[in-house]
C-alpha cells in the first residue's frame, strides 16, 4: 500500500471516530450497489476492518429497472462478496409496479423499497449500523438540490453523518480521491447507465450545473458547499436546542395525541425560534417536518398572532393545530365520537362516563345538604329529575335554565361567557332528563331541577375524577 493509500485510510478512520460513527465489535452492514463509490468504500473498510475491530456484510438491492444490466450488478457485488469472504444479501423489486401502485415518483419508489430492505436485513442481521456511499460530492450535489426547490435551514445542513443506524462515512471523500485511490488500487467496479440520464434532476445538477458553476464562479464549489452545509448544520443544531429548552415551559399538556402550547411565552420568541418550536413539538407527536414548508408556517404565526380562537388549521390528514383562549393545540383531527349512556337511578348507585365515576344517594334530611363551591358535588329534586336518566356529551343547539335565572340559554353561550376553553368543552358531560337538560356537570345545574321548599326528596350527584 502507498502512502497516498494509507492516509485515506487513515482518514478514514479519523473520520469514524470524530463522528462516532463505529465502535469496537459492532456489526456494520455496507450498502454496495457496484460502482464507484460503494465499491472503494467496501475495499476501505475491509483493509481497517481488524483495526477497528468490526464485523462487516455486503447488502444489496435489485431494482429490477435495468433488465440484464441490473442482474449483472448484483452478480458483480456477490461475487465482490465471495472474494473478500464476507456475508452476502441481496433481493430484487418491482420498482416500477410498486411505483404505480402508490403513485410515487420513480426516485421515490425505489428509495422506499431502498430502506425498507435496509431496515429488514438490519432487523434480521441484528446489525448495529449500515453504511451508504455518500461522497463529498454527493453532499454538494444535495445542498445545490434542496437550496433549489427552496428548504429551510435543514435542508441545505445536508445529509448528517448519522441518522438513527445509517451512517454516511464517505462524507470526509471527494469523488477524486476515490478515483485515485480506486487505480491505485486496481479497483473494479460498474457503470450505472442511469446515472447518465439527464432527465434525472440530480444527473443534471452533477453533469450541468455543477461543471457550470466551477468554471464560471468557483473552482472549489464541492468543498464551498460542503462547508456551507457544516455551517448550516451547526445553526440547525443549536436552534433545535433551543426550542427543546423552550418547550420544557412552553408545553403544559403532553399526550400520545395531543400537545397545548401556552401562546404568551411562545409569541416572546423571534419568527425563527417560533418555527422550531413548532418543529420540536410536532417530533413529539411524530409529525413528519416535511408536512409543513416556510408558507404554511408563515400562516400558522399568523393564526397564533390574531389569536383566532377556534380556527383550525390541517397539519395533515391526522393531525390540525388551533388556537384556544390561551394556548395552541396541536391535536388529532379525527376524534371517535362520545357515546351517551343510559343510568337508572333505582338499579345502581354508580356509573362511569369516560374517565368520571358518578355516584349518586338519597338525602335523608336538608341538614345533609353542604352547599359549597365544589361543582362536582350538586342537589336535585329528585320527583322532578325522575329515575332514567342519560349522560352524554354536549350537542350543538343544547340549551338549559342556568340556576337561579329566568330564560333559557344555550350552553355553547355560557361555555363562552364563562371562558370555559375550546379544548376543554368537548369532555364536559351532560345530565339529561327525557330531553330537558339537568346538569352541565363540573359547572351549574338546571334551574328546573334544583331543590326549594316544596322538595320532598332530594338527590345528591357527585361527579369523580
């Protein structure tokens, strides 16, 4: 081995250990589909294989789009195997019926199918990484790309080095010193006739724009773009930071299916820090980021600005954010409806309506009554309330006789006038009688019901949890 040789090795390694891409005895897959790139990338592993200490394999996928050429790759990486006596998987796909079927675009087909059998042989293989080829150029070719089609800060960071078990260690290469290294090395390796069709966006960026841009404004734009890239790296890092601390005291209610953003400490923020936040809470409810570009989130500051209560606006087909008195709610958009239960006071004593326990007695004398603030505990006449009753949730068009009032009022009405929270009406349970309304429970009960001097018998109601 040349010295030249040597220290790509050796920047190899370098490279693994201030990524802390590998550790001592792992299992690494390496994703080899025949040309360059893989191919010097599994040459390079295998000669720091025992430095390191790490157990290597050889994946690779058929697509199936080439016809014999494609047979051919995955013949040729087999058979690259074979002479370095290292495990071999491999399987071929339908990209194209797939591709139909989903209605996908061809790069996105194959890409799933791509990852879905990565994550089948890391599963089966009890592997701990599995590496791709990503060069150097690569990297610049996806900055130019996703700065094209206008992504945020994410988008021109790159590809990471590590996302979850899939590392990218031939970052730190450009594709010239694989080149070299390649002859150097007497290397054989495939041409992918794809790779030179133009009607692919990123073969027109490689073989067009890129060559362009060299010649006419920078002779180094590889590793300009590549430097960018850690920059905005760096930047995307250090406000995800600070969102995740920003939500510590920002998110006051944290559920598999829900999160409430308190809306005062969250308009402290600047726009960008604002977005991240966002960012970092739709993680928590494993909203994929890519649902919402610089547009829609430009409205959504907007809805939180204007503070327009009850508006709703969809992330995607699961999942809407709105704004209520005090906060904003990042909920799920299809809620099974609430059921109305059927209660016979003579039969039972207690009953359970989603997660309340009501419990309900005689009282034997007024002296038994405590009339105090807590609204979970309520009186009724019970001649007059009857002994079938129903619980169930609000409906709109619903309206009783507040305590102590004249004339009716719709509860939709007095949830406003008593700033009950958008988020918090739809769990507030309803007593009903026949079709006359005994109790918005938790909050007043019907004037109709209540108890006076001519009582002969009184109920007492209390609602738990």
């Amino acid at each position: 081995m040349t010295d030249k040789n040597k220290n790509l090795g050796d920047k190899l390694i370098s490279f693994l250990k201030e990524q802390h891409l590998i550790s001592r005895a792992q299992k690494i897959i390496l994703a080899v589909s025949g040309g360059l790139d893989s191919v010097t990338m599994l040459a390079l592993f295998f000669e720091i294989e025992d430095e390191l200490g790490i157990e290597l394999s050889v994946l690779h996928l058929n697509h199936g789009l080439r016809g014999e050429e494609s047979d051919d790759d995955q013949a040729f990486v087999k058979e690259l195997a074979e002479q370095y006596k290292l495990p071999f998987f491999s399987k071929t796909v339908d990209t194209l019926t797939f591709k139909k079927k989903n209605k996908l675009s061809l790069e996105d087909a194959a890409r799933k199918l791509r990852y879905k059998f990565f994550e089948e042989t890391l599963s089966n293989v009890d592997a701990d990484s599995l590496a791709t080829a990503h060069t150097a150029d690569d990297q610049a070719e996806t900055v130019i790309d996703h700065f094209l089609r206008g992504s945020g800060m994410l988008g021109l960071a790159g590809m990471k080095t590590r996302r979850d078990c899939y590392i990218r260690p031939m970052l730190c290469f450009s594709r010239t010193e694989l080149e070299t290294y390649s002859s150097q090395k007497k290397l054989v390796y495939r041409e992918d006739s794809s790779n030179r069709d133009l009607n692919f966006k990123r073969n027109r960026i490689r073989y067009e724009l890129i060559p362009y841009l060299k010649k006419n404004f920078n002779s180094k734009i590889g590793a300009t773009l590549n430097r960018s890239a850690n920059i905005f790296r760096d930047t995307e890092n250090h406000l995800k930071a600070v969102a995740k601390e920003a939500c510590k005291s920002l998110v006051s209610l944290q559920k598999k299916s829900e999160i409430y953003l308190e809306i005062e400490g969250f308009l402290d923020y600047n726009i960008q820090i604002r977005n991240y936040i966002l960012f970092a809470c739709f993680e928590l409810l494993r909203i994929d980021r890519d649902k919402l570009d610089y547009g829609k989130l430009y409205k959504i500051n907007k809805l939180i600005e204007k503070r327009d209560i009850g508006k709703k606006f969809p992330i995607d087909t699961t999942f809407h954010l709105w704004v209520d008195r005090e906060v904003v709610v990042i909920s799920e958009r299809e809620i099974r409806p609430l059921k109305k239960i059927e209660v016979n006071l003579k039969l039972k004593k207690s009953t359970r309506y989603q997660d309340c326990q009501f419990n309900w007695s005689l009282v034997k004398t007024e002296t038994d009554i405590v009339f105090d603030t807590n609204k979970n505990i309520e009186y009724f006449d019970y001649d007059k309330i009857g002994t079938k009753l129903s619980i169930r949730p609000a409906y709109p068009g619903d309206y009783f006789i507040p305590l102590n009032l004249n004339g009716k009022k719709k509860i939709s009405d007095f949830f406003t006038d008593n700033k009950v929270p958008l988020r918090d009406r739809r769990n507030v349970a309803i007593l009903e009688s026949g079709d006359q309304v005994v109790w918005v429970c938790g909050h007043q009960i019907d004037d109709r019901f209540k108890v006076n001097s001519k009582t002969k018998k009184i109920l007492k109601m209390e609602m738990k949890g």
